[in-house]
C-alpha cells in the first residue's frame, strides 16, 4: 500500500479522499435535485433532510484534502493539460466555496446548526443580513455550476481512457500500476 502519492499514481489516502467525497456530493446533488423536481415529496423531505449536515461535513473534508494535496505538492501525478490543472483548481475552489456561503448564511440567519449533533452554532436572537445575502445570491448557482464542471471532469476522463495515444488518468485513480 502506498499512502503518499507519486508521480505516476495517487495514493491511498488522496484516492480515499476524492472516491469518498465523489461519493457524498453524489448524494448532495441528489439531495438539490430531488427538491427542484420533487419539491416537498417524501423523497425530497428524506434526502433534504441530510442536505446541510451532509454539506458540513464535505467543508471539514476540502480542508483536510486541501492540506493533504499541498503536502503532496511535487510528487503527484501531473495534469494532462493547462485545461485539466485549471478544471481541478475550479472544482477545489467551487468545493470550499459552496458550503462555505451556506454555512456562513446558517450563522447570520441566528439559528442554531448541530449537523449530526455536533453544535457547532449555537444560534442568538436576530440576524446578520450582510452575512445571509451572498449565499441567497450565489449558494444555488455556483452549486450548479460545480455539477457542470463534474460532468465534464467525468466526460474527459472516459475521453482520455478511450483515446489511443492519450495517457489513461484513470489508472492513476484507481487500480494498481
Ligand atoms: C459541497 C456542499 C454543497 C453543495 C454541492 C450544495 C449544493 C446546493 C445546490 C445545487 C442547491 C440549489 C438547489 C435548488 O436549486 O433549489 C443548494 C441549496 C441550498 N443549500 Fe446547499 N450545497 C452544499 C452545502 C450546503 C450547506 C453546508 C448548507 C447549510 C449549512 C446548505 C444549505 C442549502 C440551502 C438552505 C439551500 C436552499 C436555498 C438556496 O438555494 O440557497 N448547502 N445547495
Ligand atoms: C463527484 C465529484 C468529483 C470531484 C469534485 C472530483 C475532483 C477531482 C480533483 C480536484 C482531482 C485532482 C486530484 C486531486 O487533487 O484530488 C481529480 C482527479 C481525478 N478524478 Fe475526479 N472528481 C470527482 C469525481 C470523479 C469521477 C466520478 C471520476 C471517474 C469517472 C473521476 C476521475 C478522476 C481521475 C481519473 C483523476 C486523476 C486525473 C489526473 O491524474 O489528471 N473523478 N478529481
């Protein structure tokens, strides 16, 4: 088992990070759209229900991915590409901001926020409006232009798989090499 990653692969921890956070903003997406297309449904209430402890928990991981990404600097696979590095920055910095407004929205609406029974706002009488409008403006949209950006992330990879003289990024994912 290799922990660390290297030039030629990912490493343990950095594939756990990405398959399992790929995992929960599966379900978080699912949570958004069941409440577009089903709104107030028993499937909308279900999955909404996890929509902000779920995303809590996905700023805790970025943080963690963040600083295990920089502890790799130098000695991880390289982009493909100036368009793939670039699409990577812009899903880390989506990846921190989307639930960073929402969480930020949560402590100026003055209620308290427990997500899985953690109280991490205790909440207080009143609210911070300047605090509320970002994500009102922002937190929908530039969730949705994540999911954008992880279509096409998912699209160019099965691209480079199947094109014959291009490097095959997905063995450096997942699989032994
Ligand atoms: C990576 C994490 C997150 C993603 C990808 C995400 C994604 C989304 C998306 C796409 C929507 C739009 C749904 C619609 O159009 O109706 C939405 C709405 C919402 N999210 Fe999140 N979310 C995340 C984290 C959070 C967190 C941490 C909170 C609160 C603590 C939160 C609270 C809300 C609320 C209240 C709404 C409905 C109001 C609005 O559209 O701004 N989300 N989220
Ligand atoms: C669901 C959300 C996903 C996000 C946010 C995401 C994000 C990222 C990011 C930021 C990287 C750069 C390496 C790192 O710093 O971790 C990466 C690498 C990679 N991802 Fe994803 N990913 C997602 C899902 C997927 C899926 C479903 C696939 C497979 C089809 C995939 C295949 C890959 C591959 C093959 C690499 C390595 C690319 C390379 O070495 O240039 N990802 N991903």
């Amino acid at each position: 088992m290799q922990l660390k990653d290297s030039a030629d692969r990912y490493g343990t921890v950095s594939r756990a990070l990405h398959w399992g956070m790929a995992l929960l903003i599966a379900w978080q997406f699912a949570t958004a759209i069941a409440r577009v297309l089903a709104k107030d449904s028993a499937l909308d209430e279900f999955l909404w229900a996890t929509h902000k402890p779920l995303g809590a928990l996905l700023m805790l991981l970025v943080l963690v991915r963040g600083l295990w990404s920089l502890a790799n600097a130098g000695h991880r696979p390289r982009s493909l590409s100036l368009m793939a590095r670039l699409g990577h920055l812009a899903m880390y910095a989506l990846i921190v901001v989307v639930p960073l407004l929402a969480l930020l929205r949560q402590y100026g609406s003055g209620r308290a926020f427990s997500p899985f029974g953690v109280p991490l706002m205790g909440g207080f009488d009143g609210e911070i409006k300047g605090l509320m409008a970002p994500a009102n403006l922002l937190h929908g949209w530039l969730g949705w232009l994540l999911l954008v950006l992880i279509v096409g992330h998912i699209v160019m990879t099965i691209v480079h798989r199947r094109r014959p003289n291009d490097e095959d990024v997905l063995a450096r994912m997942i699989g032994n090499r």
